[in-house]
C-alpha cells in the first residue's frame, strides 16, 4: 500500500525542457571509483539543523552533503527550501551557476502557504516534496508491509474526540466545520488557544480517544501531513481527514483505515456516525483491520530522511530539465 516512488508525470509537466547534456562530476569517492557528488543545502530547511553525511543506509554513498555555500561552484545539486527563500529572490543563489547544476526545489508546505512562486521560474530542475509526482517523494508518513504474526492491539480507550490545532483561524474551513461538530459531539481541543498537551505526552495522550480530527490547514492534492500519519494512525486512533478527497488518501492507505468528512451531509451526521461506532464496538473494531497487514510509519528525523533520498536519484543521472513554472505544477 506504500506510493511507489516511479510516477508518471502528469499532463500539467509536460512542458518540462528537456536538455540531453548531463553533468559530469570529476571528484571520486574515497571509497569507490564512483563520483562523489556535492549536494550543498542552500539554508537549513525551515531553520532545523540535522546530522549531515550520516544517512542511514547505503543509498547515499558516493555523496557529500554541505551547508558550505563556497562550495557552490562545484556543487552538482542545490537544494533549495522554499519557505527561507519566499520573502526575496535576492535569498536565490546566482543566478550564475555552473552548466548542469541541478537546482532541487523542496516544500513541505501546501501551495496556500508557499509565496512568490514565481520566484522560482526557469530556475528549478528537479522537485522534492509531498507530491507523489515529485522528482524525490518526501511524505509525511507511509505504510509498510508486515511480516509478523501478532495481532496489533488497539490502545486502550477512555474518550472520544480529540483535535490539537495551534494554527487558529476562524475563516478556516477546519474552524468552522468544529464550531458545528461541537454541537452534537463532545471534542476535546489542544493546543495554543486550548487544553496543553506536552509534546513528550502527545502520543499517549491522543491514543487514548477512539476518535482524531485530522484537518488539513488547506486543501491540495496528496496533502496529508502529521495530522493524519503521527496523531492519528501512529498514535492507535481513527483518523477523520479533512484535506483532498477521500480518492486522494486512498493512494496511501486502505479505505476502511480512516473516515473522510465528505462521507457525510453534514457535521451532524459526522457526530451521529461517531456516536453510533462509540455504542458498537464491534464496528469501530473494524477500522482497525488493515493492521494486519500493514504499519503506518514516519521517519524519527523528517528532514534527514528527505534529504538523504537525494543522492540516490542523483547517482541515476536524470535527464537535465528546467521547469518554466513551479506554481503551475504546485497549484
């Protein structure tokens, strides 16, 4: 049930450059006689800092990872994170680069948070991002097959609903659809406008409802994020998404693994489902079923886990391209 990572491109890209020369790197590996290849990161990604050069696998052998912007010359790839570079095209790198430099664009932010993409027209050659259609995928989470035999044992539960959400807006279509929900279901609320959850607890915690409101702060195609991976499914409840269709989650996970919000007429219908599956433990057993087969994963270190996947498409050598408009394949 994991996205395959070999996608084909869709219609929207088809526009893409394509420049038959590919770069030819001249520094060896100490290790093997294969290229070693600079990746500078131009910032660090939203400011997180990260092990560089400590991969866990061998995948990214034959790289050398840097924050050195001198070593921007004889980079073969920039990786460049687009919300530290949003406020001002002055934050790109030269726009004089070496001939073949791969300039890989990377967001974990949906489109309605991402400004001034135009900033990087003409400019990017590779994507990185939570789009399964992206150069490199870097979701937020994935499932994983399982081997063993032992039966998943749901956590025990003593409550309902929980939402935690820091990001308060009432415009947001997330607000409004709670402020309705509440009426007819009990929801407790976490976060910087309600009851205090300490991330060290957060897990424990939430695995304790039966229920998560895992709602998107906007709605764009594959965006699915911690809500519905982290507090939801690793933390042992019944994710309610609320972001793209429910077509769009049924890439990732099974379709009895979650309930989406578009399911119902209505907030109230949401609420009477809920309370029905609270009375019926047998049915909201059910959710749970796919289990069996598989566990919903997330890397401990996102960012490192992102970054590293790099090098393996790197080492493929792909076709040089340039895109004309991120903003259009993002929308």
């Amino acid at each position: 049930m994991a996205a395959s990572h070999s996608v084909t491109k869709r219609s929207g890209i088809s526009s893409w450059l394509f420049v038959p020369k590919r770069r030819v790197p001249s520094k060896k590996s100490e290790t093997s006689d294969e290229p070693l290849l600079t990746i500078l990161l131009w910032t660090w990604p939203l400011g997180y800092q990260f092990p560089l050069n400590r991969c866990p696998n061998s995948e990214s052998s034959g790289c050398f990872y840097t924050v050195n912007r001198t070593s921007y010359s004889m980079a073969d790839a920039v990786v460049i994170s687009h919300r530290d570079v949003q406020k001002s095209e002055e934050l790109l790198p030269p726009a004089l680069r070496p001939p073949h430099q791969y300039w890989i664009w990377f967001s974990i932010e949906s489109p309605t948070n991402c400004a001034n993409l135009t900033f990087m027209d003409k400019n990017i050659n590779l994507t990185m991002s939570y789009r399964l259609d992206s150069d490199i995928f870097t979701p937020y989470g994935w499932l994983e097959n399982i081997d063993s035999k032992e039966n998943f044992t749901i956590p025990k539960k003593s409550k309902l609903v929980a939402w935690t959400v820091s990001n308060w807006k009432p415009k947001y279509r997330r607000t409004k659809y709670y402020e309705e929900l509440k009426k007819y279901i009990p929801v407790d609320v976490y976060g910087k406008h309600a009851m205090t959850l300490p991330r060290e607890e957060m897990l424990q915690t939430l695995a304790t409802y039966k229920f998560y409101l895992a709602f998107e702060n906007s709605i764009h195609e594959d965006y699915i994020t911690e809500k519905f991976w982290r507090s939801s499914l690793i933390a042992g409840t019944v994710p309610i998404g609320m972001g793209p269709p429910r077509k769009n989650y049924e890439r990732f996970v099974p379709p009895d693994a979650f309930i989406h919000v578009d399911d119902f007429a209505s907030p109230q219908e949401l609420a009477e489902h809920l309370l029905s599956l609270d009375k019926d433990e047998e049915r909201y057993r059910q959710y749970f079923n796919w289990r069996a087969r598989y566990q919903p994963t997330r890397s401990p270190s996102s960012f490192l886990a992102a970054y590293c996947k790099i090098c393996k498409v790197l080492k493929k050598t792909p076709s040089y391209r340039t895109i004309p408009s991120i903003a259009e394949w993002f929308k």
